[in-house]
C-alpha cells in the first residue's frame, strides 16, 4: 500500500510517500480502507517533534511513522474476536491509541475507537470531527448559557465547531485569531472577534471561560482575563505553558477564587459521535477548507500548520 512516512522529527521535507506493507488486523482490531483523513495540530507537533510533549515515547526520533489520526472508510477485514462491524462497513473514529495514521490507503484501528458513519456525512465530513469534535464538545461544556467564552485559535476545526455549539447554547462567544479569520469567525456566530496581532486578548473581558487552542501565555495574563470564579484551560499550547498550568495553575487558581488548568479530552466514539450526529442533521456545520490528495500530504500539513486553514483540512486518500 501507499503510505507517507517519516523517521525523523523535522519539517514537511521528512515526509515520503512509499510502498509499504499492508497492515494486519489483530484481536479486537478492524483493517480499514481509508478514502479520507484530517489534520490536527497534533500532526504538525508530532512532524516537528515540538513542543517537547510531542516526543513522548520517541526522544529522538519517531515512535511512530504514518501521521493522520482522524480517518473514514470502510471495512476490508475483521481481526480475530471483532463483533461490532462487517466488511463493507462505513466506518469513522480515530487511531490515537494505536499510533496507526491515516495518511496510508490501509490502517488497522481498534473496533471500539470506531462509530458507524453517518449517512447524511461524507468521508472527509466524518474525517474532520473525532478530534476536533471531542474538544469541542469538552470544551463548551465548560460554560454556562448566558456566559462569556473566549476561544483563541478559534479559525481552526475545534474552534469552528466550538463557536456553533456554543452559539446555540447561548453563550456570548469572543473568538481569537489571525485577522484573514475574522470574517469566517462572525459568520460562525462569534458575537466579538479579535485579531491577536493587533490586540492583547488576555486584556480584554473579563471571560467566564477562557479555551486557549494554542496557549503560549502566563497564567497571570490568563488570570487577569477571567472574571471571578472563572474558567481558563488550555488544549494546545508550549511545553511551558503547559507545565505552568499544571503546576502553577492551580495554585493561583486557588489563591485567587479561578480555575487555570488543561482540558483533558477523552478518546473513543462516546465523545464524538454525538456531535458528528448534530453535523449530520445539520444542526451545526463541519467546516473543511481544502482538500489535497495522498502526494500532496506535505502541502496540507503546511496549510494547516501555518494557520491558513478556515475549518479543517482534509487529505483524499480515494475518490469516494
């Protein structure tokens, strides 16, 4: 099978796309044939082997070689034990605990990391939401209708999907990023946008909740955002960030009568099927804004990865 394949941490020049053996199916594993898969950040960290937290399990080189850890497509195979599906099944999840990635025609996945697709949903649809929707839903459960929320680095697919669940929770949503997003941000339902080249986000407010997608500053500039007894977590964000919520965090937190910590989100279809639900009624909207192909895999992680991308980005490993 065609796979792109890297074995060292770097940029998009690592990448490589390659005949390499298709995978086998194991107990309990499900061999799916993919016709899409989406980028997350976690792709452009894991290419880069940065921030630090993305070499876990690899110090120097990586653990794994395929990115892609959203994928939809069909059964071809079933391992030993598999009850949930059938050949032929439409199926979508991700492959995050495996390490298996999707930018290959064939990937082995877990039957319990899997939903069915929906059938109002296409492929690369059903593609963009495990990750994203799963933060998403996470994340606006944080807030309160009639509360004020805050998204920075909210043009990408877990802000997108953010913005409209809370939107039509009746929050009042302030939505950060570049100023080429602005746009794209009202028509969501941001109520206020910002463009953070321009304007110091973490002085405006003050927040109820504060989702930082990209979070690279201190926990005292987050503080001075909130309101009292507000909310600040982060998703994506620096190493040093990082460690700072979680050390640091919750002693300001505790001093001053706020919360400041990480949005730890859980895998598997119980977190994202339900939104991939709201998706295929059409209540909320999955937003993709490119879709490049298997060989083009390097021009799509560069797309996404220079924040561009107005939604998600899809890569086609097949027509349909």
């Amino acid at each position: 099978m065609r796979a792109v394949v890297y074995e060292r941490y770097g940029g998009t020049e690592m990448l490589e796309l390659r005949n390499v053996p298709t995978p086998v199916a194991g107990p309990g594993e499900v061999l799916v044939e993919v016709v899409a898969t989406s980028i997350n950040l976690s792709d452009w960290e894991n290419l880069h082997g940065s921030p630090a937290y993305a070499r876990i399990g690899g110090l120097r080189r990586p653990r794994h070689q395929v990115l892609g850890s959203d994928i939809a497509g069909r059964v071809v195979a079933l391992g030993p034990g598999t009850r949930r599906f059938t050949v032929g099944d439409e199926v979508f999840g991700d492959t995050l605990s495996t390490g298996s990635g999707g930018f290959a025609e064939f990937v082995v996945v877990p039957e319990t990391a899997l939903a069915a697709k929906p059938a109002r949903l296409s492929f690369a649809e059903a593609s963009a939401i495990p990750q994203a929707g799963a933060i998403a839903e996470r994340a606006v459960a944080l807030a309160e209708p009639g509360s004020r929320m805050l998204l920075n680095g909210a043009g990408g697919g877990s802000g997108s999907l953010a913005i409209q669940l809370a939107v039509a929770k009746g929050v009042a949503v302030t939505a950060v990023d570049n100023a080429g997003k602005l746009d794209y941000l009202r028509e969501l339902g941001a109520r206020r946008v910002i463009d953070y080249r321009r304007e110091d986000f973490t002085r405006t407010g003050p927040y109820d909740v504060i989702v930082d997608l990209v979070a690279r500053r201190s926990i005292f500039a987050y503080r001075r955002a909130l309101a009292k007894h507000g909310r600040c977590v982060m998703v994506g964000g620096t190493a040093r960030t990082l460690v700072r919520m979680l050390t640091a965090g919750p002693l300001l937190g505790a001093v001053t009568g706020t919360h400041l910590g990480v949005l730890f989100v859980h895998q598997g279809p119980a977190h994202f099927a339900t939104i991939a639900e709201k998706c295929a009624s059409g209540e909320i909207t999955v937003r993709i804004d490119r879709v490049f192909g298997l060989d083009e895999v390097p021009a799509a992680l560069t797309w996404h990865g220079e924040g561009r991308a107005l939604g998600k980005v899809v890569v086609a490993v097949r027509s349909h």
